[in-house]
C-alpha cells in the first residue's frame, strides 16, 4: 500500500505560484544556494521574499543605484497570489528585461493590488531588479 502524507507533512508551496516547493523553487535563491537564471524567475522570488519576509534578500536583488539604505516589510501585509502579465528579453543570454505583473496581497481585512512593470538587468551575470512604474 503507497504511503500517503498528511497536509502538516507535505512540503510548503512556493508563493510565486510555480507549483513546486518552495524549498526547491524560490527557497534556493533566498538561501544563496542559487541565482535566479531569467528576469522573470528573479520576479518570483522577490514577489515570493516579500510573502516569505526577507527584506535582505530583496536588497540583495537590488540594483545599487536604485536600491534603498534599508527595507521594512509590513508584517500586516498577507501575499496572496502573482500573475505575470507580459515578459520582454529577460532570457538567459539577455542583458536586459521586463516583468509586467500583478501581485495580490490582503491587509486588515481589505484586498490590495499592485500593478507594475519592472526593469531588470544583468550585473556581474546576476540578474537584479532596477525599477518599476
């Protein structure tokens, strides 16, 4: 008879929503064990350490001319779900990308959303996040 696993056993859900553990998804690039290899993977896993709180990872990620001193995560803020709307380049061998999406986040009670298209580009052949309108 195959082992079944309960719910409390079964690993954690990535919150970028790729379907795959976040131990093995977006976790790997929170612990340093990895780089995110598009624009778009870098998107998840910043959309995934908002929603996991890993305000040093998302400096990390960040472009040094855009990037702020310090970041604080409002703990109230519940990451709920991330559509990617639209990529542009942002490929292995590009040097630039864009990440159009829309991440859905619940606070107090209330349903939140922010739409943005984000630049990214490649620095020492890392993907980093530069800005977003």
């Amino acid at each position: 008879m195959p082992e079944t696993s309960t719910p409390a056993q079964r690993p954690a859900p990535c919150p970028c929503l790729s379907g795959n553990p976040y131990a093995e998804c977006c976790g790997r690039y929170h612990r340093g064990e990895a780089f995110a290899p598009t624009a778009e993977a870098l998107m998840r896993s910043r959309y995934a350490a908002f929603a996991m709180g890993e305000p040093d990872y998302l400096l990390a990620t960040w472009h040094p001319l855009t990037r702020p001193d310090a970041l604080e995560l409002d703990a109230d803020v519940r990451w709920i779900r991330l559509e990617i709307d639209r990529t542009a380049a942002g490929g292995p061998f590009d040097r630039e990308g864009v990440v159009e999406f829309t991440a859905y986040s619940r606070s107090g009670g209330s349903a939140a959303q922010q739409h943005e298209v984000s630049r990214f580009v490649r620095m020492d052949r890392r993907w980093v996040y530069l800005d977003g309108v």
